[in-house]
C-alpha cells in the first residue's frame, strides 16, 4: 500500500548499511529522528467541507487528506509533523473527458478553486491548496488510466492522462512497444503529470524528454476544449503543444495524451565507467553527447556522489577492491562515475559501446563492466525510498535541480553545493551535498543536487525555515549562472517566485495573459507557475 | 544579380534537355510563353509614398518594389504580368535592435503598418500588403547578418536575424563548425526567417528542423523586448521559444537568433537507391526511420516524379542502361528513387550505410551508388531555378507542402495530385503532377507536390484564378486527411483560411489573444497567420 507520509509502496525498504550509517555519522553528526503524527490525528483535525454533495465528488476527510500535499520535502514535514495546511474541500475522479468538462463549469458556477491531480509526486508544491474563501476541489484524473489506442504504422499511442508509469509500460508491452519515459518517480507519476510538468525520463538521450514524446492531446479548459491534432512535424503557427506542455493545470486538465511510442529495443544494457576526476569526466561526457552516438542514458556522478554511492552499495570487501584496482589505473580520491546505457539493435549497440569506449579512453576513462549497470537498473525507482529510511534515522533530504549551458555545469555545480553548506552552517550544521548530471545535451547539462542533513530538533517550523533558506540559496546560485528554475521537476509554487529570471518581464506577462484567456476566472490551480495565488498557511 | 521577378541570381540557369522538353509537350501539349512586364513600366506605377522623410527609412520606388512581394506563385505572376498590388510606402534597414525598436515605437505612433522582410523567399503570401489607409513599413533585418558570438564549448552561435545562409556556414565554416540548415530556399532565406516561419532543412534528419535548433534570442515586440535566454533544456512553463518559432512576423520582429551548431562532418554522402513500387519504397523508408539510424537525409520520389528527374538529367543513353539494369533487377516502371544523406564521423557512417542497405534489401532495394547523389548535392539549391526556365517555354510551375501521419501519406499523395488534375481538366487544361517526400519521422512524412502546368492566355486573372483552384482544391484534401496546412513553409496569408482546421476554434482564439498582447494596435504584419488584415487587392 501506498505510504501516506512517505515515498512508495509501504512493502519496499531501503535499509542503510553500517558503513553508510557511519559516513553520515562522521559527516553531519548524530540524526535527531522526530516524532512522526499519526494520519489519524491528522484526520481529526480536517474541517468541514465546503462543498455541498454532489455525485461526483467525495468529501470524506481521508480522500482530502490523501489529496492535500505531494512529495516535496515541506509536503513531507507538513505530513511528518501533522503540521496541516487547508486540505482540499472534495476530490473528484472523473472516468471521461465529459466529467471534467461537467466538474469544471460546476466549479466555475460555484466559484471553486480547483487543483488538478493525478500521481501526486510534484516534489515543486503543485498542489499546495491556498487560504481561501472559495472551496477547493482537487480533480484527479487517476482513473483515466487506460491505453484507448495504438496505431503501430505511426508508433502513437493514446492514453488517459492518469495512466501511471507502470500501467503505460504494461499495457504497451503487451503489444511490443515502450514509452521509454523513465522518470525516478514512475511507479506513481502520470502520463498527463509528465506532460503538464516537462518531466524528463532516465533515458531521455534514446527517447526524448516528454516535449519530443507528446504528440497531441485533449485539455479540457474552463473556456471550453482544446483538441491538439498529432502531426509528425508542422510550420503552421506557433505549436499548441508546447503551450499544454508546463501548463501545469493552470490553462485546463489534460485528459488524454498521445505520445510516440517505440518497439521494444533489442538490446538494453547499463555499463560503469570511472574516470579520474570532475574536469576528465565532464569533458568525456561533453565529447560523447556531442557526438551523437546512439547511447540511452549517461549519467555521471561527481566525486561526492561517487564516494556516497560505493559507500551505499553495501559490499564494502568487493568495493574496497575494486577502488584499489581503479586508483592503480588513475582513477583515485577524486574519481567520477559514469553509468553509460545503451538501447538499440544489437548492430547499432555494439558499434555505440566500442565508440564511446574509444572515446572515454582518451580522457583517462577504465571501463568497469555491465554488472554495477544491470544493479543500477534493478533499483532505477528506488532512490526516493531512502528517503524514508534517512527520515526513521533523523535525517532530512531533498534535491535541487536545474540545467544550464556547459560553461557553467562546474560553477553551478560547486555553487550549489556550497550556497546549501553555507546555509547549515549559519545553524552551526553540517549538510552533506552530492551532485550527479543525468541529462546531457549537445549545448550542456542537467544539474541533480542531493542534499542530507540531520533533521532539527523542535518540530515543524525550524524544520521548515532551514528548508527555505536551502531553497533560496540555492536558487539564487541557479539564477547567478543562468540556470533554469527546473530542468524537470516544473515550477509550482516552489519555484515561482524565481521563474521571472529566465521569462523576463514580457514572458511572465505573457504566461499570466495566457492563463487569464483559458481561465478568466481563476479556476484552475492558483499560484502554481505564477505567483498570483495565496494567501498561503504559514505552514 | 538577384533576379527581380524570377529565382535567384541571373548568372545562373537551368537548362531543359530536349527529352524534358518533349515530355512537357507530351503530358501537357505546348507551353504559351506569356509576355513579361518591365521592371520600368512598374516602378512607373508606384504611387507616391506616405512616409514622410526619415534617416532610417527609404522610400525611392525601386527599393519599394524590392520588398513588395515574395516568391510565391501569385506574386511570380503579379510581377511577371506587371500586376501590382500595394507596395510598401518605405523599406528600413535597421543594423541593430535598438533601431528596431525605434522604428517600432515610430509606427506605433504614426499607425503604420508594420511587415517584417528578410530574404524575402516567403512562398506563401507573408509579404503582401493590405490595401490600408495605414502607411505600410517593410522592415528589413537584412543588415543584421553577422555572426555575432560563437560558444563552441556549447556549440552555441548567435548571428543577426538577417544572416543568409551562404553566410551562416561561411562565417561558422571559418571556425570548423556548421549549422546544417539547408533549405531549398538556403541562398537568400535567413536564420530570422527560419525560425519565425518554423523552416526546415534537407538534412533535417541529423540536424533537426529548426525548432531543435534554435536556441533563443531576441525578440522587439510593440510592447517591448522579449529576451529567450538559452537553456539547454528546461521545465520552468510553457516554452516560449514556441510562441516566436512560427509567429510570422505578428508579435515582433526577431533581431538576433542563439542557433545550435555542431564541427563540421568527418564524412558526408549522399546515395541513390532504387525501390521497386511506391508500397514498397514507403514501408522501407519507414522501416529506417523508425529504427532511429544515424541518418542525415532520405528523400522519397514517387513514380512519377521518378520518371521526371531522370528524364530531367539528361544523359538519356546512360539513363537508359541503369534503368534496364534496375527493370532486371524488379524495378521496372513503377520504380521509385530514394536518395540517402549519411553525415558523421567516418565509423558511424559506414555503419549507418551498411545498416540501412542491409534493411532496404529486404524491400527490393537496388542500391546504385554515391555518383548520383554528388549530383544532387551539388545541385540541391538548384530546384528553384527550374521554375524561370519553364515559365520562359510556357509553363508554370507551383509546389504545395503538407506532413501527416504514416496511414494517410498514400492517400493523401494521391488525393494532392488528384485535386490538381480535377482542376485543370475543368478548364480543359493538363498538369503534370508529381510528388516526393522529404522530411520523414518516425511518426510520418512530409508531403511535397510539384505543379507544371501551360500558362493560360490571357495575362494575370486567368492564370491567378487556375491557382486559386488548385490551392483551394489541395488545402481541401489535405485537410480531409488531417494533414497540416504547412510543414515546411509557414502560413502567411495563403494558407490562413485553412489553419483553423488544426488549430480548432480555441486555438484560434488564443493566437488572436497573443497577437493582441504582444501587438495592441495592430501594426505587425496583419492578415498574415491569422485572417484579421486586409482587405487584399484583387491581383
């Protein structure tokens, strides 16, 4: 069953071995775990429902508390501490595009807020719920989860966008075709999520990030319907698509999706790779995803992922040997891993491996072999439930991310890491900051942080605030390098407050026209992309 | 010297061989040379301007008459036949932003009307000016055409708007790099003019079209700057990157484009290949394309347009023998001609090539070699001159362009050729309609249809009515098949009736909104894009 207070399945554990449990001892000091509130005093607590009954709609306290918050590290607090924001006053779960449509002009006669939902996985607060006067509704779209066509001949397939990540790949795989649209939170993300937020999967270098997956669809807006027709490419106009992509739910819900599908590869194996230290790596992977060679996934950790990450692996007899093979081939303290996936026909597979071998060897690279890949991809979703093994350890974590032209991956990388140090030591705390990029780009790179540090003492709100601080620190070194607010995690309201660098002041006009021309009412998820919602709880 | 009512400079020509010559009489009995007007007789017709004198704006007659139409058929006859429309009242040539701006903020104070003006290789009405009581401005960004930074860490180069593409590669090439953006249209089209009109480039399967290529920019629009900063991939809202691909000129003028560009191939070459039948060709080329191989160009002709070009190569002896040999080898009269790009280092193209002979071997493929290829490559700007060439032996000559999905590319090939023969044979006329697809994805094709048709007696009216019919006729069926209104050539004003067939009556109402929000008063480029300008003289 799904954790309510946590990530996954409650039937999935990640346990922390000793040598993991003793870095982050020597690294951030003792965890303070805290005291978790039971969902049942969270419950106890939801107010009446605003929304008088209606049969599509249910108010019980369990399907709004369900609904409330996603997965961001201060949805996570506010659920740990029973730390409770307004909850939603219904939840829908409409089973067609006629029922949003019916739901949305309810709301709009009532003067409802609604907030679309599906997976529940935004780590960006899309689905914070205002203080309000007006009910709030949050539509989910997770029983529109079916694949409703496959044209072969085109590989486009049709889905309801509720459709969670597995149930896309299932019901594509019985027919012999893949999405190939890996995120880290696939288990529970949503075709429709992927695509109003941008998402991009573990092997977008094969499959495209959602953007080049999308080929048309069917929003449902409070003004009426946008139909987008699948194209194979077009010169007419602007591109509709690209406005549903990132609307985030503020144009519409998103109710069904079109996407390109692919048959399922003849070959797919993940490859570890080691190079010698950050400025080696980052000039491989850079000649690598310039050449265009056919690979699927590259991602490369710096050198404090790489330590964290062996030190994880458990094995530490095994690691230990290994690490002295690789320090006699070059690769010492300040090695870098690369884990290199390669998706394609057998011929073309082979020739990109023996490629990027040759190329890798020139920057000093020692090939390591398919067996840390293939463990890679067994636990490719299982990173997010560490998360809830570090929390029962007093441990807090979250992740920043953004992109940014290659001049300044390093600069960024190193500021992001030292703008969160810099914020824990001003609270005379330690912060234990990682970082990996894990989608490249002829013209530069994604940017994925970690940051762990061990949870304070005295509940929700000094919880909270360090949070905040992180948040904006961070951001502010993301701006100073040109960064964007987020390479795949979107905007909601965490980022809302910075999207203005990058839109300058035209474009934010522009998106608030927008939203004010499908929306003029102001349905559809205040204060999500832009900063026009709120009031917000101080929690 | 760049022709003034014909294609390209008039040093160069394009002979008819007397086979092509005798086919023309053949399918479409003897031509009727029309009689051509003078530049003189139509500068004579000018009226005067109603521009008052200043230092950034012409308003001589000849330079005028230069900006006054475009390359589509209607205004090939409009000069050929000395039918002037309205001109503009004066042609600008601002050399940087800030004039642009300048000029903006002028025609917002004065109400002028405002057309944007690059290459001026517009074949699809962009150029035309409304009869208005408005002063009409052509604002030429044709000054703008220096490379102006180069990242090569990033592969990153922005260049002024106008930069023609001999002088994007000549000014990349000097640095070892290439944008590999080559339309048709490449000797005078420009780098603004691509990305305002969503172009696409022969090699667009390696390179991407120009939507993967441009990276950002700048923008001055009536209310203001728009600064797209680059980002290698981002999921911070909808992509505004999308509202300037395709905005024709309606929400600004683009002043500077951040184009994505990649060192020059280590091995280029181009492949004929033959394919028995038009059912076989299809599913073979689909077959390559589906597979994702590292290809850089295909281009598909169909019978018909296969019998055209080798009778348009000349050499019939040498003709004759490769086709005897292609008949003994099963392709016989229904045979199509594939031409293959391979562009990459020199392993991955000999790994490419092999791949995709060895996949177009098992649709009966006959692979003739790399010989005719060099031909068309070194022709492959040439296509254009043709068209001065049979309008002096008494034809006229039109191409219509659509993309759609892979089940209806037969169809609606057949329906686009069918639509033109209905047409002509109403006024007793033939044409000789033929057909190939350039552009493919995995998803479906362009669709790229020539015209030849005998001018018609009678000077412009006749002629323009016959045109008239057959865009209409084609528009039709290729909106009964769900193709799009342009794949390649942008909407102007000659496919603005069709574009609410895609966009559907939502999306029409939110490009409206937008030209509103960024163009309050109307002053960009009206009637273009969307049908809100005008009214259009009759010629």
């Amino acid at each position: 069953m799904r954790r309510w207070n946590g990530w996954g399945d409650d039937a999935t554990s990640m346990a922390l071995n000793d040598n993991a449990r003793a870095m982050m001892h020597a690294r951030l000091g003792p965890g303070r775990p805290g005291q978790d509130a039971t969902r049942e005093s969270l419950l106890a607590r939801i107010p009446a429902s605003r929304i008088s009954a209606h049969p599509l709609i249910a108010t019980d306290a369990s399907s709004r508390l369900s609904m409330a918050l996603g997965e961001s590290f201060a949805d996570w607090i506010r659920k740990r501490f029973g730390a409770l924001p307004p909850v939603p006053d219904g939840v829908a779960y409409p089973e067609s595009s006629e029922q949003v449509r019916e739901l949305l002009d309810l709301a709009q006669q009532h003067g409802w807020i609604v907030i679309p939902i599906a997976g529940g996985t935004s780590v960006a607060g899309h689905l914070d719920c205002p203080v309000s006067g007006r009910p709030i509704l949050s539509l989910s779209v997770s029983r529109m989860n079916r694949l409703l066509h496959l044209d072969t001949t085109s590989q486009l397939a049709t889905f309801g966008a509720g459709t969670p990540g597995p149930l896309v790949e299932a019901q594509l795989r019985a027919h012999g075709y893949t999405l190939g649209h890996f995120p880290q939170s696939f288990e529970y993300s949503t075709v429709g999520g992927w695509v109003v937020t941008r998402s991009s999967g573990q092997q977008s270098l094969r499959y495209g990030r959602i953007e080049a997956l999308f080929a048309g669809g069917h929003l449902e807006t409070p003004v009426g319907p946008l139909h987008i027709p699948t194209l194979p490419a077009s010169s007419a106009g602007p591109d509709l698509r690209e406005l549903v992509m990132g609307s985030e739910g503020r144009f519409g819900v998103l109710t069904e999706a079109t996407v390109r599908v692919t048959p399922l590869p003849e070959h797919e194996s993940f490859h570890a790779i080691f190079l010698p230290n950050w400025d080696a790596a980052e000039a491989a992977v850079r000649t690598l995803v310039q050449r265009k060679l056919p690979l699927s996934m590259m991602r490369l950790s710096n050198g404090i992922e790489t330590e964290t990450n062996l030190t994880l692996a458990g094995h530490a007899t095994l690691i230990g040997w290994m690490e002295r093979y690789l320090a006699l081939r070059g690769c010492g303290t300040d090695k870098c891993m690369l884990m290199l996936g390669i998706t394609a026909d057998a011929r073309t597979a082979r020739h990109a491996l023996n490629e990027a071998r040759r190329t890798l060897r020139s920057f000093g690279a020692v090939y390591i072999g398919p067996a840390m890949g293939s463990k890679w991809a067994a636990n490719r979703f299982k990173g997010p439930y560490l998360r809830n093994t570090l929390w029962d350890e007093g441990y807090c974590a979250d992740t920043i991310e953004t992109a940014v032209d290659w001049p300044q991956v390093k600069p960024l990388m190193l500021a992001m890491e030292q703008a969160a140090r810099d914020v824990f030591a001003a609270y005379g705390e330690r912060v234990h900051a990682f970082t990996h990029l894990s989608h490249m780009y002829p013209q530069g790179s994604s940017i994925y942080s970690q940051y762990v540090w061990p949870t304070a003492a005295g509940g929700f709100a000094p919880n909270f605030e360090r949070w905040q601080k992180l948040k904006a620190a961070v951001a502010q070194a993301i701006a100073d390098h040109g960064g964007t607010v987020s390479h795949q995690h979107g905007v909601g309201r965490d980022h809302a407050t910075q999207l203005h660098v990058e839109k300058g002041p035209l474009g934010m006009a522009t998106l608030a026209q927008l939203c004010k021309h499908f929306d003029p009412q102001g349905t559809m998820n205040p204060g999500k992309l832009l900063q026009d919602g709120g009031p917000w709880a101080s929690t």
